[in-house]
C-alpha cells in the first residue's frame, strides 16, 4: 500500500510486498505476480483457479482492475488504496472469527475421542470385580456394543470437525472419481437409480448446486457408494477382529454400510444449515466487490455478476441463472429473481441491479456502503452467536461417546448381570 501510494506502479509496490514476505506467501505473490503479468500477453491462465482463499482471490481482482481500468481518485484517495482497506477490513473480521471458534472449540476433539481408549480397561476392572461378566463382555453383544461406540465416536468426531470449520466451501474434486463416473456401464447404473428415485434425486441435486458442492449428482451417488463400501470391510474386520461371528457380522457389515453411505448425506445437509446461518457474510462480500467496481467507468453489469460469481457459495446457482439469461431477457431477470427471493439483503442488491438501466452504477449502488457498514457490524455479532451456537452443539455431542461408553460398558453390563444372577439364585 505504501510503495504504491509512493509511485503508483502496481507491479513494483507487488514486488516489494513479495521481498518483504515470509516464505509462503511471497510463493503466493509470485503466483499472482505471474497471473497478473500474463494479462498482458492475453494468457488464459487464471489464478483464481489456485488461490487459497477469497481473499486472495479479492486482492487478484483489485490488481487486475487496476491493469484493465487504471486507477482513479474518488474523494481524494486511490481507488485501489480505497480497495485494500475494505479487504484488510474482511482480513481483521475473519481473524477474529478464526481466534474465537479455536478458543471455544479447544479439548473437544479430545474430550470425544479419551472414551474410547477407556473400554478395555473398564472391562478389565469389570472382570476383576466379576470374572463371570466374561461372557458379556466377550460375547456378541460386548464386542457389538464396542464396534457401536466405535463408529459413533468416529461420526460424532466428524460433526465436531465440520462444525468447527471455518470455510465450508470445498473446491477440492477427485479427478478419478470423475472419470470413473464417465464409464459408460457405471454411467448406466447410476442413471438407472437415479431414475428409480427422481424425487429425492431432484431435491439433493438442488442441494449440491445451492451449497456450490464439487461434485455433480452422479458423482455424488459414486461417492457415497465407494464411502458406504469402505465403512463395510472396515465395519466387518472390526467384527471379526473382535470374534463376532455369523450374523453378528453381517449386522455389522449392515450398519457400516448404511453409517457410510447416509454418513455422507447427512454432512451434506448440515453444511447447507450451516451456509443457510452464514449467507448474511456472503451479502457483505458481495456489497465489498460492488464498491470496488462501482465507481469504474468501463464497468458492465455482466462483469460484477462475473466476479461475484467467483465468491459466491450460497447464492452461486442464483447468480449463475441470472448471468445466463440476462443477454435475452435484460434487466427483467433481476424482476424475476426477486420475486423468487425470499432474503431482503439480497433482494436489495437485485433493486441496485435494477436501476443500473437507469443510471449510473456508482449512483445505483449509493447506498451499499452504509449498508456494508451496517452488515458488518451486525456479522460481528452473528459470528459470535453463530459460533456460540456451533460450540454449544459441538460440547453437548461431545459428551455422548462418554455416556455411551459408561452406559454400553458398566451400567447396562452390571445390571444384566445382576438380574440374571438373583434369577438363578430364586431358582435355586
């Protein structure tokens, strides 16, 4: 920011930040450095492809405006520099954010996981207390009982891990999956149920696409397959590993595959509750990348879709849909879209939109930034709320493995036990 206010050469002041950075960041800029470089010779590399995160992606859009439109004084102050400080602004909010979640979160991990390391020496003890609990605890039952708390804890630990996420969007895609998904007999099977369940395929095929999930329906199917198939032989050698044999291990084949295969669903559908709870933070990015193209004078309304396209998660199908029907139906898309939103924030953004066919952009979005202003503040506060009530729910499921294992192991055992021998002894 200081090298550039000095001379106002982008790529100079970029250079600086580069010599001054540690390690992998200045391995970041000159990444960036590069993409920005390559616009000039018309490269169709991109580097919002492999950025880290969307604030990388933020300061890449600002330079590259900066090439494409040249800077320009608003108020008195640069416009790129104007840009920097809603960026390191977000940077700060998001610091604090991350601060917050790993104080509340910290032990729980663990707290999930001690249980189960605990089963073998409650049985140890159980059977120095009372060695005919032998049977019990190495019968069908215990080692059932064992395999449970085991897949119950691996799933609650999951939970706890994807509630302490801070970013829930997930570019990651495995290309193997992809190809797999291509085959043409695998195709067919995947088409054939799909075709059996075209309601329910419907409805997770719009959930995929509202949370921005990588993979398609297809792909979707595939992996929850290859999950549930995973779960079945580590399901079944945990069983025979613990002597359960017979139908003691197709049960715990069953339950492995169903934890496995529905697993992978249920996390789907937490992470849309958790975006739906977050969607007010992707409203203020969205006002943050209007400010920063509103007072450009080349600006269209098809480029600020485009970039918003790029950070958008929740609001990406919606984006998607309007950008695509806007050459044909013009500003009428905008009419449409809102009478199908139901999210006053981003209805009026779609207001901001409408009236750029009667005015200027900057004059269009005048008010976005007392807005932006607004929303900030008020994402403070939900950040909080919301990670209060992650880390509420997070601390009430981490307790359940050790209610489980207390309950499985030492109540539900003693007390069998004991009712089976003052039996016998009334039969006696």
């Amino acid at each position: 920011k200081f090298r550039f206010q000095f001379d106002g050469m982008l790529e100079e002041a970029i250079q600086d930040g580069i010599n001054h950075a540690e390690y992998e960041m200045s391995l970041q800029g000159e990444k960036l450095l590069e993409s920005l470089k390559g616009y000039y010779q018309k490269e169709t590399e991109e580097y919002i492809e492999v950025a880290p995160n969307p604030f990388f992606i933020t300061f890449y859009s600002i330079c590259l405006m900066v090439l494409q439109y040249g800077d320009k004084k608003i108020d008195g102050q640069s416009m790129f520099v104007r840009n920097l400080g809603y960026l390191k602004e977000d940077i700060h909010i998001e610091l604090l954010k991350r601060r917050k979640i790993n104080n509340e979160f910290m032990g729980l991990l663990g707290l999930t996981l001690i249980p189960i390391f605990a089963i073998k020496p409650i049985e140890q003890w159980a059977l120095w207390n009372m060695p005919e609990m032998e049977k019990v605890y190495y019968g069908i039952e215990g080692m059932a009982a064992t395999v449970f708390l085991m897949f119950l804890t691996v799933g609650i630990y999951k939970m706890i891990t994807m509630l302490k996420r801070i970013n829930h969007t997930d570019n990651y895609k495995n290309q193997k999956i992809k190809e797999l998904a291509e085959q043409e007999q695998i195709n067919r099977m995947i088409c054939w149920y799909i075709g059996k369940r075209k309601r329910q395929a419907e409805k997770l095929n719009k959930v995929l696409r509202e949370i921005g999930y990588p993979y398609n329906l297809a792909e979707f199917i595939l992996l929850q397959c290859f999950t549930g198939i995973i779960c079945l032989i580590i399901g079944c050698m945990l069983g025979l590993g613990f002597g359960i044999q017979g139908i003691g291990v197709i049960l715990a084949g069953v339950f492995s595959w169903n934890l496995g295969y529905y697993g992978k669903l249920v996390g789907i559908l937490v992470k849309k509750q958790i975006l739906i709870m977050e969607r007010e933070e992707e409203i203020v990015r969205f006002q943050t990348i209007i400010l920063m193209v509103a007072h450009i004078d080349r600006i269209t309304i098809e480029e600020i879709l485009q970039r918003m396209e790029y950070f958008a998660v929740i609001f990406k199908s919606r984006i998607f849909d309007i950008s695509n029907q806007l050459s044909y139906k013009g500003i009428n898309i905008f009419r449409e879209e809102k009478g199908k939103c139901a999210f006053p924030p981003f209805e009026k953004l779609l207001d901001g939109f409408i009236a750029c066919d009667s005015m200027p952009v900057w004059q269009a979005f005048a008010d976005v930034e007392a807005d932006r202003s607004y929303y900030v503040e008020k994402h403070k506060q939900d950040n909080e709320e919301l990670i209060l009530k992650k880390s509420l729910i997070a601390k009430t499921i981490a307790f359940i493995p050790l209610c489980a294992v207390i309950l499985l192991k030492l109540i539900v055992p003693f007390v069998v036990e004991g009712i089976l021998g003052l039996s016998s002894n009334i039969q006696i």
